[in-house]
C-alpha cells in the first residue's frame, strides 16, 4: 500500500479526536482563547450541557477577516511570535483548537477589531458554508451547535446533558479562578448560574467554592527557593467523599496534574481518611523556564524541571498551615430541629401497666437496706453516663472541664461559652501519633520486649514488605525479624501502644505498606506507618475513664499539635455554644 497524504477535513477531525473530546474540551478552549484576547468580560451560554449549543462572546480585541480564515488553518496562532515554546504566558499556543471544533460541529465564527466592520464565518463539520459582514460589538462571538452530530461514534460515548454541563461547569470555575480580574457570566437552558464580576483571587474562590470555606479554610501564601504557592485549603475535618473541589493552577493556568495532586495528598497524610479528599484552590508561581507546558493536547498536564523542589513546596508550606491551624475543627452549621432532639415539651411518658404494680412491704430498716442493694447493683455494671459535681467556676481551659461521659465513648465537658463533647478514642489516637512521632524525631522511642516473641503468619509479599522496613520499624519501638518465607517474629513493640493485638497489627502493617509502594517518601511512609500503629494503641471506645483521666485527655490535646481530627480525618470533639442551647430550650 502506497504512503498518501490526508486530506485536511479527517486530519482536523483525527486533531478533535484529542483536542476535542466533549463539550467541556471545547469551551474550555474558546474560554482560554477570549481570555488570550485580553476580554474584561466573558459571556457564556448552554444548551444540553453543551451538547446542542456552545456560545462564548467576548469583549477582547477581536480580529480582521483575513485573521479568521487564518485562524481556522491547522497550527495558525497568534501566541508564539518568537517561536519560543520554553517561555508561554498564553492559555493557548497550539493553534488547534478552532479548526478541530469547526471540523466537528456546525461553528460560526463572528469577530470585530474596534474601528473595523465586522466580519462572519459559517462552517458545517469542516465545510465552508459561506462569510460576509456581521454586525456586532467590538470582540468576538462563536457559536458552536450540533457538536459530533456527524460523528455518531463520538457522540455516542458521551455523557448524558446533566453530566456535560457539569463538566462544562467546572472548566468554566477553574478558568474563573485563574483570572479573577475577568468578570464571568454563564447560563445554561435559559436560566442563569452565577455572574461573576472582577474581583480578588480570595473572593473569587470563595464564590465558587464551598460557601463554609471562609470559616472552616485556612489562607496559603509561602515561597521558597523562587517558586510560590497562594490559595486556600480546607481543615482536615471539612472534607469530602470526591475529589471534585481540588483546584490547581501553575502560573493561572488551570491543570489536573498526578504529581501537584499527590503533593496536596502527601501534605494531608495521617489527618484525613483515604477515601475523603480537602477542598483546595491553589496557585504555584514557577519561573517560566523552569516548567514545560507544551506536554499534552489539552494543556492540561505539566512537567517541571525540579519536580522535588515543587513537591517539597507544597508539602511543607500546606503543613506548616496545617500545623498553625491544628487546634481547630470544622464548625458546619445545623440548625436544631425537634426530629433530631427529645425535648421536655415533647416528650411522652410510657404508659401505666394494665395491671397496677403492689408495693413490697417491708421493714423499715430491710426497705432502707434494698435500696442501698439496688443503688450497688446499678454501679456493679458500667454506667451510661459519669457525672462531675458542678462547680461555681468553670476554669479558662479551651476545651473546658469534664463533667462526665457518655457511652463509654464520649467525653462531656463545660467550658466558658459552652458544651464540648469528645471522642475520647479519636481523640487519644491523635495524642498517641504525636508522641510517637516527636519520640522518633528525638530518637528516644520507647518499646516493650515480648516475653514470650510472637510468630505472626502473614502471605509472603507482606513478609517481604515488613522485612524491608525493619530498620525504620525499629525505630519506632516495633523489632521484627523473618521467620521463614511465610512468618515473622515479633520482638518488641511500641511501649506507647501497652498490651495490642500483634497479629493484627502486623497484618494492617503488611497491606499499609502495599499500599504505599514505591510514590513515597521514606518519611511520608513512616507517618503513615505511625499512624496505623497508633489506633492499635489509643483507648478504644467503650472504656469507662475516670475524671482525672478525662481532664489529663482534655489538658493534652490543648498542648498536642493536630489535636482537632484524629489519624482518619474524624473531628475529635466539637461544641455546642450557649447560644446554640438557648434556642434549643426556647430561650431564644
């Protein structure tokens, strides 16, 4: 078979392929080229989740005729005068984007240069339908309708109008983000979403992100060694199941990069679950030589000259904020409602038997004597709830004083402005991870020898994995040594972690260490490690602690760094304000 050259119309439509992938590819390209055009403001509007209709009209500088035809060739831009592809300030530079989504839709192309006419191109999947004079303000107007109407194998893997327009959605926010200064209108069906107006990155984000951001966020602003990071992340404890609020922009370029993605993950590890993700905005300054943007189609990858530098960054900025702000937990408002409590007003006694119950009669002193029999009996079992004798002051501690606790689980405490109530598993969890690890930065890890070692059967992978962490394991109280292919013994453990289940935490250490693999760090893998050997080691919920054991908990977490979510995320207490018990009552 002969070598031939392909025709321009399936060389377009292939280009699509990777330009073009769905309606949110294709606005994010006209969004990027109006912001290119220097546009004050941004006018978007959508029918079918993008699927019938894409408009983009923009207030930019617009161009002549002949610039428009140019712009519909191949590799035709007006963004890399120099030919230079190491120092791009534009959004786009490929010049791809137009003649690939004219090759697959039916596209009208109106544009004006300010003193000019203006000027209309109309193409149906890559055919010239025709052009002539338009009226419109100075700027640029396309319309993009029918888009992969010609091309039922495209059209048919997309998704359905509602999941387009999501996607539409957040290409649109990320592009708010990164220039802030642009103001923003975008509508959908007829119905308008949000018009933006320019304003600062700080209150752009807070427009588009979750609304509580601005009470359970925390500020990032940091630089080191000529690269900087700004933005916003949330605290540990105000997450969520998607990772779907995760925004990152190198140089206000809006990108869904793996290594800035594990960066955000690794500066989150040992304070959120796995399976809950941070909210996060946040922008990377990076000199323009030091980051290659020309990577993939869709602009949407980066790769970094010192991707360490980068990554040191971002951990340790994120951590350091995270560290500042670790005495805090998430506050969400839930107004009281009667379905979520029991109140004296509604509440309804249990009706009389049917049969009316006789009294025992006994002796006055046998009757004082049953009752003492029944009050001992009551205390034989653990108690639902110890109580504190109240006192006249409540003394000036954050988290206030026990009372008393709950279930076996919860800690009740007074403090001055109101009610706090701790998980005191959760909560001493926390405190153990921190005092293993200051005890491992200060090289004095304290363990317990077995006194009889304990061969513990694992699959011979986890074997592996543990073997090759002896050393750092040892260094955390945990000695082990291979006993066999399939076994290993154990030596010592943790003193911090008393009598544990050694089985079992060396199983969870096998499939953490799996799961970590080779992406991390050795020290992000001694945390991690640390973590899951501290749950073995904090008090387990159902264990009745005495008061004093209550206040020592309360006095150390106020002392302990990231004391406000334990190793999984989870709040480790919250409060109930004066005022939020006041409307509880009626009082307010």
């Amino acid at each position: 078979m002969s070598i031939r050259r392909l025709p321009s119309e399936l060389v377009n439509r292939i280009a699509a392929g990777e330009v073009v992938e769905r309606p949110a590819s294709a606005l994010k390209e006209l969004v990027e080229n109006a912001l290119d055009a220097g546009s004050a403001t941004i006018r978007i509007r959508l029918m079918a989740g993008g699927l019938e209709l894409i408009e983009v009209v923009d207030d930019g500088c617009g161009m002549s005729p002949d610039e428009m035809r140019l712009a519909l060739e191949r590799h035709a831009t007006s963004k890399l005068p120099d030919d230079g592809l190491d120092r791009i300030t534009s959004f786009g530079f490929r010049g791809e984007a137009l003649p690939s989504i004219a090759s697959v839709s039916h596209f009208t192309l109106d544009s004006r240069v300010r003193g000019a006419d203006g000027w209309r191109i109309e193409i149906d999947h890559g055919n010239l339908m025709g052009e002539g004079p338009a009226s419109l303000p100075p700027g640029t107007s396309i319309r993009v309708e029918r888009l992969f109407e010609k091309v039922p194998a495209r059209r048919k893997f997309l998704r359905s109008p509602r999941g387009e327009y999501a996607a539409c959605l957040d290409a649109v926010k990320r592009l708010a983000m990164a220039r802030s200064d642009v103001a923003f209108t975008i509508e959908h069906d007829g119905r308008r979403i949000f018009s933006l107006q320019p304003t600062t990155p700080p209150t752009r984000v807070a427009e588009l992100l979750a609304a509580e951001l601005d009470r359970n966020g925390i500020g990032i602003d940091c630089e080191r060694n000529g690269l900087g990071l700004t933005g916003v992340v949330s605290l540990p404890t105000f997450n969520r199941g998607l990772a779907d609020q995760q925004y990152l922009f190198v140089n206000a370029r809006p990108v869904k990069d793996r290594l800035l993605v594990g960066a955000l993950r690794g500066a989150y590890r040992d304070l959120i679950a796995r399976d809950r993700h941070p909210i996060a905005a946040l922008f990377l300054s990076v000199p323009l030589d030091e980051v290659d943007v020309n990577v993939h189609p869709a602009k949407t990858e980066v790769r970094f000259r010192d991707p360490a530098a980068v990554r040191g960054l971002i951990v340790g900025g994120l951590r350091a904020a995270l560290d500042e702000a670790s005495q805090r937990s998430a506050t969400r408002e839930q107004p009281a409602a009667p379905v979520l409590w029991t109140t004296s007003a509604d509440y309804t006694p249990p009706e009389p038997p049917s049969e009316p119950v006789r009294p025992i009669e006994l002796e006055p002193n046998l009757a004082a004597a049953a009752m003492v029999a029944e009050a001992r009996a009551l205390f034989d079992h653990a108690p639902a709830a110890r109580a504190e004798p109240a006192v006249a002051d409540v003394p000036k501690y954050p988290l206030g004083v026990a009372r008393g606790q709950v279930a076996a689980t919860y800690i009740i405490a007074e403090a001055e402005d109101g009610l706090v109530i701790v998980d005191h598993h959760a909560a001493h969890e926390r405190l153990v991870l921190e005092r293993m690890r200051a005890a491992r930065e200060g090289g004095t890890t304290a363990s317990q020898p077995l006194l009889m070692p304990e061969v513990v059967e694992l699959d011979e992978p986890d074997c592996d994995r543990i073997e090759g962490a002896a050393q750092e394991l040892w260094g955390m109280g945990l000695e082990v040594e291979r006993f066999g292919p399939t076994a290993v013994l154990v030596r010592a453990t943790p003193a911090a972690l008393g009598k544990t289940d050694v089985k079992q935490l060396l199983t969870d250490l096998g499939a953490e260490l799996a799961e970590l693999g080779s992406a991390f760090s050795l020290q992000e893998k001694l945390d991690h490690v640390a973590a899951t050997i501290a749950c073995h080691g904090s008090v387990r919920a159902g264990r009745v602690l005495s008061v004093a054991e209550m206040n020592a908990l309360l006095r150390e977490m106020e002392v302990t760094p990231r004391s406000g979510q334990c190793n999984h995320g989870r709040p480790t207490w919250v409060k109930l304000g004066h005022a939020e018990m006041e409307k509880l009552f009626g009082r307010r």
